[in-house]
C-alpha cells in the first residue's frame, strides 16, 4: 500500500465531514503503482532489450528553459520502470531531471490552482480530474503542441494525456479445480467455497462488482445504485478476507487464505505468469483513462508539457503497456504491440467489450458518495 494511502483516507473523511463539493478520486488509482512489496496495482514486466525515444519525440518542443520537472506519483517499482525506460532519456534529450514527488491527494488539491506550487503535475485518474473541472479546480490546459490522446474522452483531452487504463479483475488461486467465470460466481460460495480476498481501503470497482454479481449489465450500472450494491455485498461480507494493499491480496491467493480474488489486472497477470493463479477480463471494471494534470501556475511548465508529450507518443504509450501492463490511451499504441502483448491489455477491443467501463463523468459526480458508503460498509 502506498505510504500516504493512510493519509489520504483521513483526508476524505474530512473533506465528506465538512461537506466538501469536490468529488474524491479512486483509491485503486493511488495505488496503482506502488512497488510490488507495498502493494501497487502495476508490477513490470521483463522489458526485452533496450527502448529508445523515438527521433521524432521532440519534433514540436518550444526550446525548454527549466532544468527540472517535478512529478508526483506512486515511487516503487512501476516509477522506476518509468525512470529507466522514459524519464532518464527526456531527462538526457530535455535537460530537464524528473524529479519524484510522494503521491497526496489532498496536497494536489491545495496546489492545484496556488500561485506557487511545489509541483508541475500528478499522477491521477480521469475521473479524479473530471471532478476538478466540475469544481471549478480545473488544471492547467495542455500546451498546444502537446500530443492528444485519442482513447480519452473528447471533453477533457485538453488536460488529460500521457496516462494509462487499468481494470478491476476477477482472479483465483491455480488450486480451484473449475474456473470462475463472472462476479456472481464470486459470490457463489456452495458452488466455489473458500474466502474471498477484497479490498479494504481500495474502494474503487466493488460497487460495479456486486451489481454485476446481482444482475445488473455491465453496460448499465451508472448511475451506480449503492443501497442495491451494498446489500449485496453484505450477503457476502462474511465470507471475505480483507487486504490493505495489493501484495497482500496476492499473498491470500499464494498462501491459501483465499480461492478468489478482485484485484488489478496487471497484478493477476503477475500470478498468472508465476503458475500462481489465473484470471478473466470478462466483467472487469475498466477505468479507461487517467491523467497527469498540470498545477494552473507550474514552475517548470515548458518541461512538465515536454514530459507529458513524450508520454503520449505511440512508442512510449506501447512501451509502458509492454513493461508494466497499463493500457494505451493512444490507439496507434495498440498497432505497435504484438498479438500476444495487445491480449494482455485491459483496453484492447477483445477486452474492452467484455468489460464494465466506467463513465467518467458520472463516477465523478458520485464518488464523494461512494467513498463514505464503501468505508462505512468496510467499518460495521
């Protein structure tokens, strides 16, 4: 688990206590890319020889004067992948360091349009960002030149580029004799005893999950209808062991402690190349894109719209798909893959349609009630 997750939950519980307007982002994302030993939702992929930018990466950079930009993200294994595939060679071509920042939502929020903040950008979710903007916290516009990405939603690809999509899976241990195949099996204990692992301080996809597991389609969940999702779940609460962090969800399904798991894509692609376990993309909860948005007056903001334009070039977005199993949010990414790569991806066509995606503008509006929903369910 991300060191500042504890942090940030404290921080939601205020915001909702004192009636804040914002909607609150998902949690899965903050913790999407924490290092495999604390719990991240995006562990590498062995990387076969040596990646190089392409030659056309910088075709459009304005001559850049600031000589660092500071990012702040998840640290851990993902954020040194992307430092050794990505960030040192910007660093090389731009002259600007990237420099790491702790993730902290509540710090982002405080410096997102200050007069002096302390950093360019953040590494966030789309619908994170989508509630900046309904705010009236909107961050800073993408410079002209920087590339677009396609695969975000047309409204707001004018601030959200260089990221990545993720799902929410249904995983198993390699010890069940049949293999699952939706949420209801998952809540099917006769059928297939043993506990479940979930996640506690991860709320992101367990709504969309037990209204799957009760019926409704995966192309009609939102508006999400919580009082139905809820007392769904609670017909399964006993039966469920609890993680705080994604490592640990693993470990129930390696150990023992649990047949069953809902956890991130990249992270059952882990167990799946261990002969750990398996999983399926049917009914994955798909968070289709995310974001590095930029703090209104940003130190560096040459530099921070030169790394976000380096992100979103087609080679980059395939490379970080290939190394760390995080979707493109370009589509030519998709045609830099091999077959075997694209299957991997959460939003590959073939994966996409059998996915529950989620609307970003109505996860937006609702998250501020679903955050206090999940973690007073997760507390009774």
């Amino acid at each position: 688990m991300n060191p500042n997750h504890t942090n940030r939950r404290n921080f939601l519980k205020l915001a909702l206590a004192g009636g804040g307007a914002l909607a609150v982002p998902g949690l899965l994302s903050a913790c999407a890319a924490s290092n495999t030993s604390s719990g991240g939702g995006a562990t590498s992929a062995s990387s076969k020889g040596a990646f190089t930018l392409p030659s056309d990466i910088n075709a459009k950079w304005p001559k850049l004067s600031s000589t660092e930009v500071v990012l702040a993200g998840f640290g851990g294994e993902t954020y040194q992948v992307r430092h050794q595939r990505v960030f040192d060679q910007f660093s090389k071509l731009s002259g600007a360091k990237v420099v790491d920042a702790p993730w902290d939502y509540g710090k982002f929020l405080n410096m997102v349009d200050s007069a002096s903040p302390e950093w360019d950008a953040i590494d966030f979710d789309g619908y994170s960002t989508v509630a900046l903007i309904q705010s009236g916290k909107a961050p800073a516009k993408l410079a002209d030149w920087v590339r677009r990405c396609d695969l975000v939603d047309q409204a707001y690809q004018d601030y959200a580029a260089g990221s990545y999509a993720y799902s929410v899976v249904l995983g198993w241990s390699s010890s069940l004799k049949e293999a699952p195949k939706n949420w209801a099996d998952f809540f099917d204990t006769k059928k297939f005893p043993g506990k479940r692992a979930f996640p506690k301080s991860i709320y992101a996809g367990t709504v969309e999950i037990a209204l799957m597991a009760d019926g409704v389609s995966k192309d009609n969940l939102y508006p999400l209808d919580f009082d139905r999702a809820f007392r769904k779940l609670d017909q399964i609460k006993g039966d469920l062991v609890f993680y705080d962090s994604y490592a640990q969800g693993q470990q129930y399904i390696v150990q023992g402690s649990a047949t069953m798991v809902a956890i991130a894509n990249s992270r059952m692609i882990q167990l799946k190349k261990d002969g750990k376990g398996d999983f399926t993309y049917e009914q994955a909860v798909l968070y289709p894109w995310g974001a590095f948005p930029i703090t209104k007056n940003a130190k560096h903001a040459d530099a921070v719209n030169a790394l976000i334009d380096t992100m979103s070039h087609p080679a980059v977005q395939a490379e970080v798909a290939r190394s760390l199993y995080l979707g493109p949010t370009v589509s030519a990414a998709f045609d830099l893959l091999s077959a075997d790569e694209k299957a991997l991806q959460p939003n590959s066509d073939e994966n996409k349609a059998k996915a529950a995606v989620v609307n970003t503008e109505v996860a937006a509006k609702q998250d501020g009630e679903y955050v206090k929903r999940f973690f007073d369910w997760v507390g009774k």
